[in-house]
C-alpha cells in the first residue's frame, strides 16, 4: 500500500519516532535523537502499518532529516525473507537532492535474503553499516552485503559480526569497497591475498580498525602498510585458535606496523607477544596515545603457564613520554620482584584516570588444605591501597584475576571443580571507582556459561 502526500512517498516503512501523540497506536515507540539523527525504531513482521495518520507536516519533516538509522533488534528473523525488512524508504529521489543519510544498525544475515536487500535498500544512500551476528553461525552468504557495499560510494563505516572462525566476502572482476572510515570485523576469516586486497580494499582514508577473533597474521601479510598513514584507532584482540604458530610473525608485523609506519595513534589495544613487542612503538606516539591496552595472548586463564608482562623500567619510560595517557590496560606479575616498582610507575602517569590490571590468582589448589582466608582479596586491597597512597584522583581502578570475564566458563581442572563447589574461585575482579568525593570498591559478578547464576554470590 502506498500514500503520497506532497513530496513524500512512504511505501509500509517500519514505525518513525515521530512525537508520541502524533503515532498511530502500532507506531509508537521511545523516541530518541542522537547528534541530530532521526533513529528509526525495529523492523519486523507485526511492524507494517502506513503512515496515513501522521500529519503532512511530520511527513515533510521526516522528508528533510538529514540522517536517518534504520535498527534492527532481532524481531521477524523466523519470518519469511523480506518480511522484516522496510518494504520501501521515502522518496529516495528526494533523499538524494536533500543529501540526507542512511545508516544501517544490526541487519540480519540470512542466506535467502539476497534480493530482499538489494530491493529494499538504497545502497548509494548508505553512509553507515553494521551486520548483525548471522543465525546460524558460519552460513551467511555474504553475497547481498557486498553488493551493497561495492554500490555504496559514500559507506564510510562498515562493522561485520560473525560467530566462530566466520566467512569472507567474494569479491568478483571490478568489485571494489568504497574508502571507508571505520571498519571493524569479528570473527572474519580474512584470506584475502595482497593483490586481492590491493584490487578490492581502500584504506586511504581509514581512521579506525577494530578485528576481533580475526586472524590478523594474515591480514597484516596482506596490507601495504602505506595505505594506513591516517589511521588513528586501532584495536586488534585475537583470541581464537587462528594459526597459534604464526603470532610471534603476527606481532613483528604489528611492532612495524605502529613503529614505522602509523603517526598520531589516539587508541591502540592489542594481544601480542609482549616480549616481541619493544615499547618504543608506543612511545613513538607519546604526543598523541591516549587510550593502550597491552596484553599478552598467555593471560592468565591458566594458572600453570606464566603470563609474559612488561617490565617496570619500560612502564616508567611510558610514564615519562606519554603525557596525554588516560586509559591503560595491561598484565601484571603480582608476585615479581619488581611489582611495587610497577605499580609506583603508573603513578608516575600524569594524566592517567582508568586502569585495569591483569593477574594471576594467588591461591593454588591442592588436595590437602584448604585457604583459610581470601587471599587473592587482599592482594588486590594491597594494590589499591598502593596506588590511592600517591595522593592522586583515579577514576577506575580494575583488578582482573584469573581471566576473569563477565561471561565465561570457569577452570574445569577437578581440584578447582572441588574449590568451586565451596565457593572458592579463581577468577575474580574488583573494582575501585571514585563517587560522590570517595572512593567504593566492589566485586562484579560473573555469568557462567551454561548456567543462569552469577558467581560469587555477593551483594
């Protein structure tokens, strides 16, 4: 069904957040505005209702917005293809003369939903795009996001999410993506050769790149590094079991990467080997880092291996040549001889306000005894206590022990089973945070996986 009224054609589009009294009951939906924005609410199957009760002058209104977001929230996906999708946006002729934007949050992926896309969606309007983990996992076909993306002349911003090791687009003879802006990637399975990337990828205007479970030995192999030089975000955590044996090559690669070829890096968080990784690369960008999180892939999810750290001589170079320092996330050797000098080090930061700190449990199980008080508690009282003693304002203050994560399935070895069932964990984190004038410190529970509970129990 289709209404025109003055310039505008609207073809069943999903609900607009238009002002609350003005919506049809079916349409109406929270309204917000961001940076001037018009968000358009969730599309789905129930959403299909005109827009013949919105006056003309919310119509013209909407006609002229010069951005508006379409957001997917999981609703229809069981639905047949097309279903879920806006059946048509407003005139897109109008669009096009008014300069108005299109922004794409959290499509779905389905392998029918080729034509759908193609049909439904503007592609030369699409400035922004975000897929949404595919359901199932790992049989997306990626066929109907790269048309989009190759039609997409002004998409400055692409973000693909994926489960496990993912899927990669298929580029044919003349696709080529537009010069994004921002890319971020989880769980893609980047095999794209250099003369792939070289005849398919633009990085020239690239500011922000962000791969998660990515196998980044790869796509830093592929990459001529001189397309990079206005990247200032750049976020690489690789957690999978992607090719294990090429990450040391992986971090010489990622140490050239940031050392001879970025400038003003604003944010950088990386896994690495950080005994590969010499901390002149980052104090290359002392005018302008801000933002470092600098971990080593051993962790301490496993309390038998030893977790690489920095050292505290090169912590006190960063103290010294990284004034604009905010934020810093990185492993810790609680039990190192040099630990109190580690610690007096980030003091030495001028401007820093956020830290979280890896570390290893102290407790180690063992058949015969069992701890008699919390002593990994303690060890992190003595490391707030440590770092509050200089007499400086934090904001936050992370103490991460064990690998803990908010969601994650706890050590299976049958002595700690045995720990657990009495209440006794590896993986904890607590949380010093600054309100109201003082300081509050707080264990944060976790979710285990499999499981409903949040463990510790703590109030």
């Amino acid at each position: 069904m289709s209404l025109t009224t003055g310039s505008a054609t609207l073809l069943s589009p999903p609900p607009l957040s238009a002002p609350h009294a003005l919506q049809p009951r079916k349409l109406r939906r929270k309204a917000s505005v961001l940076d001037g924005t018009h968000v358009v609410g969730a599309a789905s199957k129930a959403m299909t209702s005109s827009l013949e009760h919105l006056s003309s002058e919310l119509l013209s209104l909407i006609c002229t917005l010069k951005s508006i977001t379409w957001r997917f929230e999981g609703h229809g996906l069981q639905d047949d293809a097309g279903q879920w999708l806006p059946r048509a946006v407003l005139d897109t002729e109008r669009m096009r003369q008014d300069g108005t934007e299109l922004r794409i949050e959290g499509l779905p992926l389905r392998q029918f939903d080729c034509e759908a896309y193609r049909r439904a969606i503007p592609s030369d309007l699409l400035t922004s795009l975000t897929i949404a983990s595919p359901t199932p996992p790992l049989t997306a076909r990626l066929d109907a996001v790269k048309h989009l993306l190759v039609h997409a002349p002004h998409l400055r911003i692409f973000e693909y999410q994926d489960r496990g090791q993912g899927t990669q687009l298929a580029f044919g003879v003349g696709e080529r993506m537009p010069p994004l802006r921002e890319l971020s990637l989880r769980s893609y399975g980047w095999n794209h050769t250099p003369e792939q990337v070289r005849r398919h990828w633009d990085f020239s205007q690239l500011q922000s790149l962000v791969l998660t479970a990515v196998p980044y030995h790869n796509f830093l192999q592929s990459l001529d590094f001189t397309t990079l030089g206005r990247l200032r975000h750049l976020h690489i955590e690789d957690w999978s079991a992607h090719l294990p044996d090429k990450r040391r090559e992986a971090t010489r690669l990622l140490y050239g990467l940031v050392k001879h070829h970025l400038q003003d890096l604003r944010s950088l968080r990386i896994t690495c080997h950080v005994g590969l990784f010499p901390v002149d690369a980052l104090i290359r960008h002392g005018h302008s880092l801000e933002d470092v999180r600098f971990r080593d892939h051993v962790g301490f999810a496993d309390d038998k291996r030893s977790c690489p750290t920095m050292r505290a001589s090169d912590l006190t170079q960063i103290a010294e040549r990284l004034p604009c320092l905010r934020r810093l996330e990185m492993d810790m050797d609680i039990q190192g001889p040099d630990s109190q000098r580690f610690l007096d080090a980030l003091c030495l930061c001028p401007r820093l306000e956020e830290v979280i700190l890896h570390v290893q449990t102290l407790i180690t199980p063992c058949g015969e005894s069992i701890p008699t008080h919390d002593v990994d508690r303690f060890a992190s009282q003595r490391i707030l206590n440590r770092l509050l003693s200089r007499q400086r304002p934090w904001k936050s203050i992370t103490i991460n022990v064990g690998g803990w994560r908010r969601v994650m399935v706890r050590r299976l070895d049958p002595l700690w089973r045995e720990y657990n069932d009495m209440g006794i964990f590896a993986e904890r984190c607590f949380v010093l945070s600054a309100r109201d004038g003082r300081y509050e410190v707080r264990e944060v529970r976790c979710i285990e996986a499999g499981s409903s509970r949040a463990t510790p129990d703590i109030e």
